[in-house]
C-alpha cells in the first residue's frame, strides 16, 4: 500500500514538473511571428527591430518577419495588433512615439496602455542638439548665452509637429528657460539642409541618421540629450552637464503583444528577447548605430509606457500643440 502510494505520488510530482514551467516553455506554435513596425523601411526603428528578429528567428527556429505599416502616429500599426488574436504571433513595435500618441490624438481606436501587454524593451538612442559646422555656436553654454541675450531670435530646427524630436525641443526650451522658435520640417534631410544652409540656428534630431554628418564635421554635436554620455561620442557632454539641468531626452523601442496573450507566452516571449537583445552580436549591431541595447521585463516595459504617456503629454500641453 505504500508502495503503491509512494509510486502515485511520484507520478504526480512529475506530472505536476510537466505541467509547470518547463512544459510551458514551449507556448508558441511553428508559425511565423509578424512585428508589426509603424515606420517606413530604412529607419533606426525598423532596422533595430530586423536586428532582433533575425537573432529571434535563430532561437526559435521559425520565421520572424517585419510588416511595416507607417502612418499618422503609427494609429493603423497597433490597430491592427490590438485586433490581432492574442498567441503571441503578432506584436508591435513600440517607442516613445506610441506614447505621444495617446496625447496628441483626440480618440484613438485602442487603448495604448488597456489594449498592449508590453513584453520588454530592445533599446534607447540618443537625440542630440547640433549647430552647423562653421556656426558661432561652440557648445550649449554658447547656444544658451545667445537665446538669453536675443530673446525670441533663436530658431530650432525639428522634423514634424508632434514628432518625438519636436517634443524633445520644446522641453528643451522650457527647461532651459529660453525664448526661441522651434520651426518643423519635413524630415531630416531638410532640417540639415537649413541648418547647414544658416535658415535655422540649430536642431534637435535622433543620431542615428546623422552620423555621417557629425564625423565629416558638416554639423556640430552640441550635447545629447540623455542622461548620459554616449558610449560612440565619449566626449560630448550631456545636455545637464552642459547646465540645462532637468533636461533629459532619449528616444526607445519595446515589443508588444495584444493584452489578452496568455502569461506563459508573455513570459516565453520575454526570454526569448531579452535573450536576443542581450546577445554580444545584437547588441554590436545596434551599438553601432548609436543604439544602446537594452532588454527589461514586462513590469519594467509597461511602466516605462505609462510615464512616458503622462511625461510626452505634459510637454503637449504645456507647448500648446492642439490635438488632431
């Protein structure tokens, strides 16, 4: 008899190990993963997440492909993984722009924070402010002086209304305390072309694509805007260590699943990206990019989302940017 007790107790403690977490460490079918990107092709964004996804592919054996759908405020992207079914199959691509988004949009098809689970971070980049080559500007403090002598004569170049570089100058200028104009442009290519051209004395723009731009010396890299120095620009100084004390700003990106994904996806997708992330190759790849790697937990990812809403949308408010 006990024996026999002793044989059925064991068969339950390994069926309860089965059914644990090791037999749930194999939650995802063999179908591909869709990453949903709400960025046209070629961008830090979408080359970040075909980085990853390619390592993720590795891992799991099974195709991870990238679907870029851009559009106003990335909306029609997480629409559709919001509405996608909750297997762990479909994810977003989210950055700080998902965040502006719930502050600069009236109504909104989703609930950015009810409607997502994020599953981790991939990483941050820099945004710096940068001055032509040959300008008189030759660091912030020369930058700041001139907008606290010339009150309203500044202008600052940024991509479109609403866009994280816009936001970025305009909590520049409020913590600096500066009276400057903040004019948006088309893309990139054209806030460089006016700088280098002397229309605008200065922008607010993400390094990655610019880059080439910084080393050939055609602008000038005034400070970055995070809370650090950049790892690739060693010897820039921070915007706070270049007095404007309070002000910090990075641009990063998570992946995301539908809010109603299983934990044990959740969990088994968490692995597998921090996993990825975190890899020597990966992180090579997006560092020389400017882009620091960085995986979290889910927990980390959803609260970064949520300050990242009440920060983005305090700065909308306070500029006065009306919503669409």
């Amino acid at each position: 008899m006990n024996k026999r007790r002793f044989a059925c107790s064991a068969l339950a403690c390994a069926a309860l190990l089965l059914s644990g977490p090791g037999a749930q460490a194999q939650p995802l079918s063999s179908k591909p993963i869709r990453i949903v990107v709400p960025f046209g092709a070629g961008g830090v964004a979408d080359v970040t997440s075909r980085i990853v996804a390619q390592k993720l592919s590795t891992q799991l054996g099974q195709p991870v492909i990238i679907d870029n759908k851009p559009g106003a405020g990335g909306i029609g992207a997480a629409d559709a993984v919001a509405k996608s079914a909750p297997d762990g199959h479909t994810l977003l691509l989210m950055s700080n722009g998902s965040a502006v988004t719930v502050g600069l949009f009236s109504q909104l098809p989703f609930d950015m924070v009810k409607d997502f689970t994020p599953v981790s971070t991939l990483g941050y980049f820099d945004i710096g402010i940068l001055a032509a080559g040959d300008s008189r500007f030759k660091s912030l403090g020369d930058l700041l002086a001139y907008a606290k002598a010339h009150p309203g004569q500044l202008n600052i170049g940024s991509i479109a209304i609403g866009s994280t570089q816009h936001l970025a100058a305009e909590l520049f200028k409020s913590t600096a305390g500066i009276n400057a104009q903040i004019v948006p442009f088309n893309g990139t290519p054209a806030v460089i072309t006016a700088l280098r051209g002397k229309q605008i004395d200065a922008a607010v723009e993400i390094l990655a694509p610019i880059t080439g731009q910084i080393s050939s010396r055609a602008v000038t890299l005034l400070a970055v805007t995070g809370d650090k120095r950049s790892p690739l620009l060693p010897g820039v100084p921070t915007a706070q260590e270049s007095g404007v004390k309070g002000f910090a700003a990075s641009s990063w990106n998570a992946l995301a699943a539908p809010s109603k994904t299983p934990p044990d996806i959740i969990a088994r997708l968490n692995k597998e990206i921090a996993a990825a992330v975190d890899s020597p190759e990966v992180t090579q790849k997006l560092r020389e990019m400017n882009v620091q790697a960085q995986s979290s937990t889910p927990e980390q990812a959803a609260r970064l989302l949520q300050s990242e809403i009440k920060r983005w949308g305090d700065v909308i408010v306070q500029a006065r940017i009306p919503k669409q």
